[in-house]
C-alpha cells in the first residue's frame, strides 16, 4: 500500500560522490524507477530521488515513498543519478546499468 520503503544498495568497494575529493553518497546520487510488464496500474513513485540516506559499510539504505500498492509485475530500479553521480577509490564512475 502507499507508504514508504527502504531499499539497500550494495557496493563491491567503498564509493563517492566526488572522483577527486571523495565526499559521502547523498540522496541526489540515485535515481529510483518502478517499471511494470503489463498495463496493471500499480504503485509509482512520490519522486524518482530517495527522501533518505543511510550508510554501513559499503551498503546504502534508501527511503522511498511510494502511492498505491506495487504489484506481481513491477520492478524498482535504483541507478546512479548521473554518469559522474558515483565514484570507487580510483575515480572511476560507478556503471549506469541495472543489474
């Protein structure tokens, strides 16, 4: 039902926000989307930017608010806002793919 959800993103090395001064992920970071199968109406997002941020370790938990009930067929996706949104160590981007 509508509400909010926490979703915990999980990477395989300490992230960025900055590739040359490192800083920590920030809400504005991420970019979240729900994607049906069919044409059911289901549950969508208040905003695709998380309302909140919490880190341990190499995990971010992101809060999301939602309006209506998800179904079966959605899927939430969480991405990177942007190509230089996410950095590792190196300075290198986090990829903008979903998997």
């Amino acid at each position: 039902a509508s509400g909010s959800l926490t979703l915990t993103v999980t990477f395989s090395e300490p992230v960025f926000n900055s590739s040359t001064t490192g800083g920590a992920l920030e809400t504005d970071d991420f970019v979240v989307s729900i994607t049906t199968a069919s044409d059911s109406v289901g549950a969508s997002l208040d905003s695709p930017t998380p309302t909140s941020i919490s880190q341990n370790g190499n995990s971010y938990t992101l809060g999301v608010t939602i309006s209506g009930t998800l179904q079966d067929d959605q899927v939430i996706t969480v991405l990177p806002a942007t190509a230089g949104s996410i950095f590792d160590a190196d300075g290198n981007p986090a990829s903008a793919t979903s998997s």
